[in-house]
C-alpha cells in the first residue's frame, strides 16, 4: 500500500467512524450529504479530525466542495503538495 491509499484508507476510516459506518459502507465518490445524510457539524468533525491526522490545516474556502471521500482526500493531497 503506498502513501496515497493509505492517506485514502485513513480518510475513509475518519468518515466512517463519526458517519458510524463501516470503511467498507462507504463508496469514495458518494455524496456525503446526499448518500449519508451527513450535515455541517459531521463536516466540521470529519476536517477537526484530518487535520489532527495529518498535522494539517484544510483550506476552509474550498471545504463546501469537499462532499465526498474522494474530494477530502484530494483537498488533503493538494495541502501536502
């Protein structure tokens, strides 16, 4: 496993503990809000605990685009660039 899936195994871990899913529930494109019925506050903890994570901090101007795993996890990829 290489650093980008494990980042994305990570991220996907972070969701679906505070979406209480399971890493395997969770499709990496599915719509967070539409698909899980996550809200702001789920966002809000989802962001507190990637940055904790990964000793980052996300960009809060592009947060509202962040609706999927896979759009979390290119946000982190763009920061660590």
């Amino acid at each position: 496993m290489n650093d980008t899936d494990n980042a994305l195994s990570r991220v996907r871990a972070i969701v679906a503990e505070i979406l209480a899913l399971g890493p395997d529930e969770i499709d990496d494109t599915a719509d967070l809000f539409d698909h899980y019925q996550a809200d702001s506050l789920n966002l809000i903890e989802i962001v507190a605990q990637m940055e904790k994570q990964f000793r980052t901090a996300l960009p809060l101007d592009e947060l509202p685009q962040a609706r999927t795993i896979a759009a979390l996890h290119g946000l982190l990829t763009r920061q660590a660039a």
